[in-house]
C-alpha cells in the first residue's frame, strides 16, 4: 500500500513500515513534520560503510568490556559485594 500511494520503491516502504512497527507515534510524528518542510529521514536508506566499521569496532569494545567485566568478577579479580 505505501509503494502505491506514496510512490516509494521497495527498500523504502520496508524501512518505513518496520519504523512504524518499531515505534508508530514516532513514525507518525516524522511523517507530520516531513509535510509541514522538515527533515526527512530516509528509512529505507542502506547504512555507509564507515557507519557499519564504527558499529562493529564498538561492538568489540563492548563485548570485550562485559567479558572482562564477568570473567574478573567470577575471578576475583574485580570483588563484588
């Protein structure tokens, strides 16, 4: 419905409808804002491969951190009381 009655493509019609599902009233809100001129925000729009390297060195970051964090209390490394 949305590929037909806003002349989306495909890619941008998921990404709108999964932002609608995640959280309507944000969704609903963007979409207001988009008509009276505002930002628009691409839904659809695939991430750059810069934004996924930094996404993933910060998942390594995090991941490293909670295991030393849990494997140093388990240890005794870390005392928890």
């Amino acid at each position: 419905k949305m590929m037909a009655t806003e002349g989306w493509d495909k890619q941008e019609a998921m990404g709108n409808f999964d932002a609608y599902l995640e959280n309507p009233n944000d969704w609903a809100f963007q979409k207001i804002e988009e008509k009276k001129g505002g930002f628009k925000r691409e839904y659809g729009k695939m991430p750059s491969t810069k934004q996924l390297g930094l996404n993933a060195v910060w998942s390594c970051v995090v991941v490293w951190f909670f295991y030393d964090l849990i494997t140093g209390v388990a240890s005794g490394k870390y005392p928890f009381e």
